[in-house]
C-alpha cells in the first residue's frame, strides 16, 4: 500500500512523481494546484504478474526512447478504468481509452498519453510470457477492449476477482491464475483490429528489441562495435545501421547505455567503494581518460562530481522514502518482473 494522504498537501505530487518516476516520467496540468493532489497505490504480485489498484489525480504520463534504453523495463501494461480516461498519442493517431474499457500499453515503446482523475485496475505482464501468443506484439500500444462485452467482459471479471483474491492464493494456484489470465489477455486483445492507417513496421520492432537486448548482454565487452552486433543478429551493417537511424546509430545507443548504466552506478549509495575507473571499466571503456571525455559531454559535469551530486540527491532521496506513504515496493516489483 502506498499512499500520499498523510503527507502535507505541499509534498503529496513530489512523493508520487519519485516513486512513480520508476517507470513513468509524470507532471500535472498547469491548472492543477499541486495541494489538491493525492495518490494511493495497492500492489499484489501473483506468480511474477503485478496487479495495482491506482487512485490518483489528472496528470501527464510520458516514456521516452531516452527512459526506455536507461531502464530497460519491457513488460506490458494493462488498466480497466474503473473511473476517468486516458488519451494517448500512437505515431499519428490520437486514441482515447474512456471510462469502463481495457487499455494495453508496450513499456518497450514511447508513452504520450493524458489522464484525468482516475481509478484503474493495472496488470502488469513480462513481454517474454504473453508475446508469443500475441498476434502482433510490437503493435499494442493503445489498443482498447470492450469490457462489457465478449472476452474484454470475462478480462474484466477475471482482473477483478484476482486482484481481490491473489493475495491469499498458494503457489499453485497462482500459476494456474496466472496461465489463465495470459490466455485471456490474448483472446481479448488479438480480437481487436489493428489499424493500419498508420502501420508500424512490426518487423523493425522486433528486431531492434532483439539488438537491444544484445546490446545490454554485451554492455561490458569493448570489442562490441556494428560489426560485432551485425554478425550476432546474421544482418548487415547496412541492415542494423537503418535500425537505429532514427536514435542516431546504433553505436550512439550503445554509448548511450554504456554512459547511463555508469551513471547509475556511480550515484548508487551501494557502490561507494568502488573506484571511478572499477565502473568504467564494467561499462566496456578501455581507460578512464576516454571515460571521463565521454562523461563530461555527455552529462556536462565529470564523474567525480556526479559522483558526489548524487550523494547529495540520495540524502534527500532518504528523506522522501522516509516520509509516510506506506509500502513502496511495487517500485522494485515494476523492475524485476521476469
């Protein structure tokens, strides 16, 4: 359970944007007077599947390419709206989930969506367990069921009594629950028609998924360059380099990875005793001079000095988890789902 409710109204959104900030990048409408904010968050995990119930107010949702290759969290998310709506733009197509329907989300693709107040059910699903028995799994973003009717209504029914009951099922039970919401899940969301007005091009999807992947497998080897990369995946350079075009190329998102995980590492409390040179070296850099060149263009400020912002940043990190919203281990949830 988290909740802002004890918080005074002055600290309530900060709480919830740290938090929620695991997956999301979040601000409210400028209309909104921060005071009159406040979220509560219940979490079930049943059998590596997490269910959330969400009780928040309006705001804005976004997940950039920049937040998909830092985190690494690909799972699929879906929210029955109990209360308000969601609208969400999908390359040239704004769509709108209202009130009473299931709306999917790929966490592997940008996010650009809107709520108003809203109370959904969330279920959120590792891509390796309901991808296989997708139709077309690089093309989910935004699609809406029906719950009143057909599959979406036994989805509906099924997320419901899961969510109320999860929580106290055995092992085995859990596993039957959770092979019995896949195929729900599949049944309901492969019933509704892609629209094709504005394709995207499934097979560049996934084979961008798949160099990512390898990309993150290999992070630490300095000998990974295109050409490595291109004869791991049995493609051209040709091939791979019109992949990532849109990102720059594919080595600027492997030096971008490399630069966001030393980040990561140099500002985390727990790897205080390493050395600077200890994580350039685990992030596939051959020496610290050509790691800290990197660094310093990339991030504006050397490693050292990011180093010690972020201690000054944990300290005030400390003093949010500190603050008494509950349970905030949905957060860890979120990022080990497998």
């Amino acid at each position: 359970m988290f909740s802002t409710a004890r918080l005074a109204p002055g600290d309530r959104f900060s709480a919830w944007r740290d938090s929620i900030n695991v997956v999301f990048e979040s601000r409210l409408p400028d209309t909104l007077d921060p005071g009159h904010f406040n979220a509560r968050v219940e979490s079930v995990l049943l059998d590596g599947i997490m269910f959330t119930r969400c009780t928040t107010g309006a705001q804005k949702f976004d997940r950039p390419v920049s937040r998909i290759l830092a985190d690494g969290i690909d799972h699929y998310m879906f929210q029955l709206f109990e209360a308000g709506q969601v609208d969400i733009q999908v390359g040239r197509r704004a769509l709108r989930g209202p009130r009473g329907a299931i709306v999917s989300f790929d966490l592997g693709d940008v996010l650009d969506s809107v709520n108003d107040d809203f109370d959904v059910l969330t279920v959120m699903v590792p891509r390796t367990r309901l991808a296989p028995r997708l139709i077309h799994p690089e093309a989910v973003q935004g699609l809406v069921v029906d719950s009143t009717q057909g599959a979406g209504r036994l989805l509906a029914d099924f997320l419901k009594t899961l969510y109320a009951v999860g929580g106290g099922m055995e092992q085995a039970e859990a596993v039957a629950a959770g092979r019995a919401l896949i195929e729900l899940l599949a049944a309901a969301f492969n019933a509704v028609p892609v629209d094709l007005s504005d394709p995207p091009d499934w097979a560049d999807q996934a084979l961008q998924m798949q160099a990512r992947k390898l990309i993150v497998d290999h992070l630490g080897d300095p000998d990974l360059d295109a050409h490595t990369l291109a004869g791991l995946m049995g493609l051209s350079r040709t091939r791979l380099y019109s992949l990532f075009a849109e990102a720059g190329g594919v080595m600027q998102v492997v030096r971008e990875l490399r630069l966001k995980r030393s980040l990561t590492d140099l500002i985390a409390a727990s790897n205080a005793h390493l050395q600077i040179s200890q994580i350039a070296y685990r992030w596939g850099y051959r020496g610290l001079a050509q790691f800290n060149r990197a660094f310093k263009a990339r991030f504006g400020v050397t490693p050292g000095e990011a180093r010690e912002q972020g201690l000054r940043h944990t300290r005030q990190r400390n003093m949010l988890m500190s603050l008494p919203v509950g349970d905030r281990r949905y957060e860890t949830w979120i990022e080990t789902l497998a």
